[in-house]
C-alpha cells in the first residue's frame, strides 16, 4: 500500500513516483518507501479530513482503482463498533474518502444495515472504534477538526529543501502599500578598512549575522563614539515597497518597546543607496540555545522568567513576538538577558502606533516550538495565548533536553504541531506540568496571561 512519506496520505496503485503529493504537494520519491502500518483511527486522527466518508465493502470487492476521490487510508479491518449503526462483517475492508462538505458514516446498501449512516453535524458526537489486530481506539468526532491539506497548503511554497523545523518560517503576505509617516533621514554608512573613514555618521567594522532580509553589522557610532549593531536592508530589497514596509515596521514595533530585556532601538535611517537600516544595542553575550543544556535549571528558569518579563510588557503595549525561542534571546555577558528578533511581531488593537506600521496578515514562526493555531491558522487566531505556548515550549526544551514538536521534514513538523503532538519525555514533576499547561492545544484552556506564567512558575521556585 503506497502512502505519502510525508503526511501518510494513501496513494493507490496508479499513483507514479517521483511526483508531488496530491495532498500536502511535498514530492513522493521513486525510492523504495516503507508500507504504511497505521491503522485506521491512526489515520482518522492524522489526515484529520474535515469530511470523512467510510465506505465498507464486502471482503470479495475490492476498492476501485483509480479512486473516484482522494484516498486518505485503505485498511482491512477485523472487527467494527459504530454507534447507531450495524457493523459490518469481520475482514471488511475499509476505505475513508473526503468529498468536502462534512463528516459522515455512511454504511452502502450490500450490508446488512442498507443505507445506515450517521452523521454529527447537528453538533452531537460520532463514535468509531476499529480493531485490527494492532490498535483498537475510539475516535470521537469533535477530535477530527484539523485538515492537514490546509496546513501543507498554508506551508508548501514557503518551505524549501534548505529549510528546517528550528528555523523561521515567514508565510507570504498580500501587499498593499500604504504611506508612511516616519521622518528617514539619510546617514552616511562607511567600511572600515586600514583607514578611519572621514565624514561617515556610521563605520561598519564587520558582519555579525545574516537574515533572510538583513544583514547586521557590528559598528561605530561616530558623533558619540560608541559601538552599536547596525541592522540594514539587504541591497535587493532597497527599493522592494513590502520588504522595505516590513523593515520599517520591525523598527517601530522594537522601537515602541522600551524595556530591559528587549534591546532598545537608537536610530532609523537610509545610506546612501537608499538601503533602510536601524541601529540599536551592541549586545556582547551568547546565544540561550548555545547554552541552555549547561545551566543549572535553576539558572535556566531564572532567564525564562526575564524573557516573560520581556514578553509580559509587549503584551501590554499591543504586540505579540510569535517567534520566541532560545536561539532568539541572547545572554549578555554581565547577567543580561534581551529578547531579539522581533520581524514575526505581530500587533494587536491596543498597539498605539499602528498607522505607522504594515500589518500583518501573513503566517509565520518556528516549527518545532509552534503553537497549534500558529501552523493551522487563520492569523485572526494567533493572539498573546501563542506567545504563552512559546514560553511554555521554551519550558519544556529546559526540562526535556528537546522542543515539544518533530518531524524529519519541516512538513512533517508542521503537522505534528498543528495536531500538538508533543515529543515523549521520561521527565515529570510539578515543572513539566506547567509546561504542558502552557502548551494546551486550546489558547482557552493556556495560563490566563504571561503573569499567570511566571506566578506558576515562582510558585514551584518556593518549594
């Protein structure tokens, strides 16, 4: 039985390889691919089809070839238990389909029971239990509510052969341009070479890092002598209107968040090829995720503490980050803690300065630590109770020695997200229990606020 490697999606026989999935679009190699062995309430619960339509056949008829409908699993099944309806018999084979429009049994007129079906869209629960041999499982209804061909369509042009489920993923965005109100004045930015270079506002002395829409720069401020980190524009984006919107807004959002853990904001400009740049806090120090597995947990927990402080204020002043993880919070080397890499932040109605910002309306995040509603969507979903998941996934790495989520591909990681699926720990105790909270699949049922957060976790600190 050929499945999709990536998503478990069945194929069928005539499906020819290498060619993309027709369910999550990812590329289905020719190599020889493991026999799926999940069962069908496994992949009830995996493919999650918004409509699911179980068709069973006598044990003399096979499934048709090709299929009239995407296939999601076949599966020959020992035993059935449908509720409101007559099982059919032992060693019927099964197939579950999506035509699209809800979530039914339906039981065909060859068995027993002609015309049975059932159906929970009145709002009441579907029970199914399938038995065959390896797992015997009830799947209720209200559990399938997540359509993973929306998550891989959400995902698929913004996922590359390069990229992976620790690195930041930034979903497209509809464009439209807007004037802004800021004041860019132009500063005159220089390289460092033997020489002091004369008349330059800034000297570049050397690339610190690289983004997929900057590059920071450590350098020297002339007019009072001191050394800052210069973000700029790369030069490809210099008269591209979005990046340079986006650009802009990441400035004034970080700008307007004026606080000891976030670093603070000291100028915007353009040089003299019109490339946008900011310059802000020169932060000697180390990476969180350079070190988090050598501190003591009580180390550890005394930097998520100051990286919710961080995130507590942003909150309070409209924005969330989105994108919070150990690799973006750096440690300085004098006991500071700053929380960086604010591009994902995402505002909400109580930011104050919204008219000089684009707003979001594009998915984004790192897959291994994503929030449900982060990898599901729709944005409109994604709110400070995701930020509230991030610092709990942040937890749980601290005490786990892994993020919550995993996958060998980033897709695959997208998927175990967006279905929560949490990494197996053999850690346990009153620690992990806050991190699992935090980590709920329903933003409802998270910590109330980041304070609610921190009070959990001072309270395990008192012990």
């Amino acid at each position: 039985m050929l499945t999709c490697p990536h998503c478990g999606v069945f194929l069928g026989e005539a499906f020819s390889r290498p060619a993309a999935c027709p369910s999550c679009a990812l590329t289905v190699p020719a190599g020889p691919l493991e026999p799926d062995r999940a069962t069908l309430a496994d992949a009830v619960k995996l493919n999650a089809a918004v409509h699911a339509t179980i068709d069973m056949l006598p044990p003399d008829v096979p499934p048709p070839d090709p299929l009239p409908v995407p296939v999601i699993i076949a599966a020959t099944v020992d035993s059935w238990s449908l509720s409101n309806a007559t099982a059919p018999p032992p060693g019927s084979p099964a197939r579950i389909v999506d035509s699209g429009s809800g979530y039914d049994l339906a039981v065909p007129s060859s068995l027993s029971d002609p015309g049975s079906s059932i159906s929970p869209a009145d709002g009441g629960n579907t029970s199914l239990t399938a038995n065959d041999g390896r797992l015997a499982q009830t799947i209720e209804s209200h559990e399938i509510d997540v359509d993973l061909r929306t998550v891989a369509g959400i995902w698929s042009k913004t996922c590359s052969p390069e990229s992976n489920p620790w690195q930041t993923l930034k979903g497209e965005q509809a464009y439209q341009p807007k004037d802004t109100r800021l004041v860019i004045n132009s500063r005159a930015l220089k390289t460092v070479t033997h020489e002091r270079p004369v008349g330059a506002d800034y000297e570049l002395l050397g690339v610190i890092g690289e983004g997929g829409m900057g590059v920071v720069y450590s350098a020297r401020q002339a007019s009072i002598d001191r050394n800052v980190a210069i973000k700029m524009l790369k030069p490809e984006g210099a008269s591209d209107g979005e990046r340079r919107e986006k650009f802009l807004s990441e400035a004034v959002v970080t700008g307007e968040l004026d606080h000891p853990n976030i670093v603070p904001i000291y100028d915007l400009g353009s040089n003299e090829q019109n490339a946008l740049f900011y310059s802000m806090k020169r932060v000697q120090g180390t990476p969180w995720s350079a070190v988090i597995q050598e501190k003591t947990q009580s180390e550890n927990l005394e930097v998520l503490l100051k990286v919710a402080d961080a995130v507590a204020f942003a909150h309070a002043r409209g924005v969330v980050h989105r994108d919070l993880k150990p690799e973006n919070i750096m440690l300085g080397d004098f006991g500071e803690v700053l929380v960086m890499d604010w591009g994902l932040a995402l505002s909400t109605p109580a930011f104050r300065k919204s008219e000089s910002i684009m707003q979001t309306t594009s998915m984004g995040g790192t897959p291994a630590f994503m929030a449900p509603e982060m990898a599901t969507g729709p944005i409109a979903r994604v709110g400070p109770a995701a930020d509230i998941y991030l610092l709990g996934a942040i937890l749980y790495e601290m005490i786990a020695g892994k993020p919550p989520h995993a996958g060998t591909t980033v897709m695959e990681c997208l998927f175990a997200a967006a279905r929560n699926q949490i990494q197996p720990t053999d850690a346990s105790g009153e620690l992990l229990d806050i991190a699992m909270h935090a980590m709920a699949t329903e933003p409802a049922d998270r910590h109330a606020s980041v304070r609610d957060f921190q009070t959990a976790v001072r309270l395990y600190q008192d012990h």
